[in-house]
C-alpha cells in the first residue's frame, strides 16, 4: 500500500480558477474511486461560488504513488467560464503538488521541534466543529514548515493528520535539496516537473487535454475529468518512468 499526499490551490483566474482545482479535486477523486483507494481530506478552504481555494488530501492504495507522483506541477484551463456572461474564452491556472507520505520512522521528528496552535474549526461540519478547540496548526520550528487540519471532529485526529502532513512535507524539502544539490553538480534538470512549471493544458472548446511534457494530446476531456485517467497515466510512465 502506498500514501500520497495532494495539494490542489487556485491559481491565476480568480473564482474560475477555483472550480477549476473543484474540477480537478473531482477527476482525481474519481480515478481513486476507480480503482477502490481510500480518501482522506485534510484541509479545504472553499470559494464563495463553490470552488476550492486549496484543499489537501490523501489518496491511499495500491501503488498510488507510482501511478500518480507525475501530476505535480501547473495545469491550464481554456474554457468560456460560468461566470462570463460575454461568453469570452478565459485561461486559469490550479497547481498540484504531490508528495510522497513517508513512514513513521522514515521522518523522525523531536517533539521540542514543534509548535502547536489549537482553534476552533470552521466549514463542513456544522455547529459541531465550532464549539469545539478540533483543528490543529502545527509549526516546524527548524524549517518553518507550518501546516494546518481542521477536517475531524476529534482534536487528536486531526492532530495525527496534521503530523503525517508535516513529515511529508519535511520529506519532500529534504528531496529538492537533494535534487538541486545533484542539478548544480550535473548541470542538467532532473526529476519530474516542479509546481511552477506548466504540465498540463485542458481545453474544452477543442475538446483535447495536452501534456507538455511528453507532446501527447487526448480528445476526450470530460471523459478525462470523469476520472478516466487510465491512458494519461499510462503514457507519463512510459516516458517519464
């Protein structure tokens, strides 16, 4: 069984980028589905309108990581909004990060290390998580890394998600660092794509999804974000693997 971590954020595209990463939440939600992983969110913080400004969730089965670690990066929308009553074709932006969650004893960490902040909980849930301390905000003091899970009703739950969020992020600091270290060393990128980098195009007035990355395009987008990731993932293997 392998853990991955999602970080889904809106980006350039104001409200339409945030049902954008709805949209792209859904398609990965439906591929997990598909293929009978379990899902775990988080954290979500919803737009006004619906969207998602950012959620982070865990997907957990069999060799999820490995079919999923290439989704990382910028992915593109060209579509004629809800929003645009002109009926203007607009292009936002969603990034994912993906990250892998390590082992307990993979990532150590020193409890003098950690800074903890509990608050009431706000969003899904009701008047439950409101008039409970339930969420939890937890600061690594060595890297500054700051995460936050508000999703459970019970305050050790959200504790013990909040914990297996740090690690993975601790996990993947270590990994860049390593990575630079070794592209300053060999002049030359390697790894697959960073968040600032444009990996995906999903077109809908030309009904096509295009990764960047290997050139390859497929003329079945609602197909796609129904959760039919089977080819796409396919392909990325095949090239980037």
């Amino acid at each position: 069984m392998e853990s991955v971590i999602f970080e889904i954020r809106a980006g350039v595209g104001g409200e339409e980028a945030a049902l954008f990463a709805r949209d792209l939440f859904r398609m990965y939600s439906k591929y997990a589905q598909k293929k009978n992983w379990k899902i775990r969110v988080f954290n979500l913080r919803e737009s006004d309108l619906g969207g998602i400004k950012e959620i982070i969730f865990e997907i957990k089965g069999e060799r999820a990581f490995s079919e999923l670690k290439y989704e990382g990066g910028v992915h593109r929308v060209q579509r004629i909004p809800k929003t645009e009553k002109s009926g203007r074709i607009h292009t936002s932006t969603a990034t994912v990060a993906v990250l892998r969650e390590p082992e307990k004893t993979e990532i150590k960490l020193n409890p003098n290390d950690l800074e903890f902040d509990f608050y009431k909980a706000s969003g899904p849930g009701g008047q439950y998580v409101n008039k409970r301390m339930t969420a939890v905000r937890v600061k690594h003091i060595p890297t500054g890394i700051v995460v936050t899970c508000q999703t459970e009703r019970s305050l050790a739950q959200n504790k013990e998600m909040a914990l297996e969020l740090l690690r993975a992020k601790i996990l993947q600091m270590q990994k860049e660092k390593q990575k630079k270290e070794i592209e300053k060393e060999r002049k030359q990128q390697i790894g697959w794509a960073e968040r600032s980098e444009k990996i995906r195009t999903y077109n809908f007035l030309q009904n096509r999804v295009t990764d960047h990355r290997i050139k390859k395009s497929w003329h079945n987008l609602e197909d796609i974000l129904e959760g039919n990731l089977r080819p796409v993932i396919s392909a990325l293997k095949k090239h980037l693997g």
